[in-house]
C-alpha cells in the first residue's frame, strides 16, 4: 500500500465532508484534530465540532459522514472515530463505533 497515496485520497474524500449547521468543508474549519493511518489500513480519526453545544442529530449527520467518505477509500480496513468537545460525545461515538461493527469498512 502506498500509504502517502491512501492519506490523500482520505484527505480529498473529507474536503466533500461539509459541516451540517454552516455549509462549509470540516477541513476549511480545522475540525479534524488527529488522522493516522497503519500499515494495517486502520484509520484512526478524531474529529471536532464547531461549538461543543451543536445540535446532537447533526453532530451525529457529521461523524456518519467522516466514516461514509472514509469506506470510499478501498485500501481503509478499519475505522476508529472518535468525536471530541461535543455535549452527546459518549453517545455519539457508541453509535458509529455499532454503526461500524455492523457494516465495517
């Protein structure tokens, strides 16, 4: 695996990723704090909200949309998301890591 290939098509797939609550790219607002991708193809990804009050269902619309366009990503094994600074994080990051054990990447 060319991993510095996989890292920028992973990073070309989360530019379309658009924040819900103000139409812009989560990469124009900095909103991923940390992306790590092993030989394995895991990729570990933390993501931050704009405000940690942002509504729970589009919070939750946000992190779906990380881990939909990182599957798009053939050599993505597996996912590990994780939602920082946000009010419903504990729950949020239960349902996509089910989401992801149900239908991996």
């Amino acid at each position: 695996m060319d991993k510095e290939k996989v890292l920028d098509q992973i990073w070309e797939n989360l530019s379309y990723v658009i924040d819900p609550e103000v139409g812009v790219s989560i990469l124009d607002l900095n909103l991923v704090q940390k992306l790590e991708l092993s030989d394995d193809g895991t990729v570990n990804i933390e993501v931050r909200m704009t405000t940690p009050a942002c509504p729970a269902m589009l919070a939750y619309q946000l992190a779906n949309d990380v881990v939909e366009a990182l599957k798009k990503v053939p050599e993505v094994k597996k996912i590990n998301f994780k939602l920082l600074d946000h009010y419903m994080a504990d729950q949020i990051n239960e349902a996509i890591k089910e989401s992801l054990e149900e239908k991996p990447a």
